[in-house]
C-alpha cells in the first residue's frame, strides 16, 4: 500500500461523510416540512371549529347579546341589588352624594364609655 491509496481511502471517506451529513439534513428538512404541515392543518381546523362555534351561537342568538343562566330580555335593563343603593336618610344633607353611615349614640360609643357616662 503506498501514499496514493492512503490518500484516495481519506478522500473516500470524506466524499461519503458529506454525503451523509447532506442526506441527513434533506431528512431532518423533511421531517421538519412535513411537522409543519401536520401543526398548520391543526390550526386551521381549529380555526374552522372557532368559526363554526361562532357561527352556532350567532344563529342561535342574532342579536349578539349573551346570556349567562336563565334567559334574560335584552330590552330590560337590570336592577341594582338592594345591598349598592344608598337610602337617602344615610346621606349626608350637605353632600347628596357621599353616603354615611347612620350610627346610633348607644353604637357609637363602647362598653367601657358608656359605663364611664352612666356612673358620672
């Protein structure tokens, strides 16, 4: 075996790593293209079942309008609960619009003054 043979067995071998770095990457580019594909066709079927939700629920409710529980007339406007509105005999005369608490005298002192008032 002389010089020439060494030296055309390590062009050998290299010309074959090339080509097997170079199918190796139209592989991973394959496996790549084909793993896109397969998550585009996903989201667009996910989109598809969106609109078509979308669509259900307009048909079923034209109006836009969505109601949480029992139906409710859109026309109706809702009440306040009983526990946000303000008596006007707790606000303050001289400002209508910040509501006090209306404390009696027996509340607004303690035990301990009360008992201190009674014995004086």
């Amino acid at each position: 075996m002389n010089v020439e043979d060494v030296i055309r067995i390590r062009i050998e071998e290299a010309a074959r790593k090339v080509a097997a770095a170079r199918q190796q990457r139209a592989e991973t580019a394959a496996a790549r293209r084909a793993g896109l594909a397969r998550r585009h066709a996903a989201k667009l079927r996910h989109l598809a079942d969106a609109d078509q939700l979308r669509n259900e629920i307009r048909n079923e409710n034209p109006d836009g309008i969505t109601t949480v529980g029992a139906q409710q007339d859109p026309t109706k406007v809702p009440e306040r609960p009983q526990s946000l509105t303000v008596a006007r005999s707790q606000q303050d005369p001289a400002n209508p619009k910040s509501p006090t608490a209306s404390v009696s005298p027996t509340e607004a002192t303690s035990p301990q003054d009360a008992a201190a008032e009674s014995a004086a």
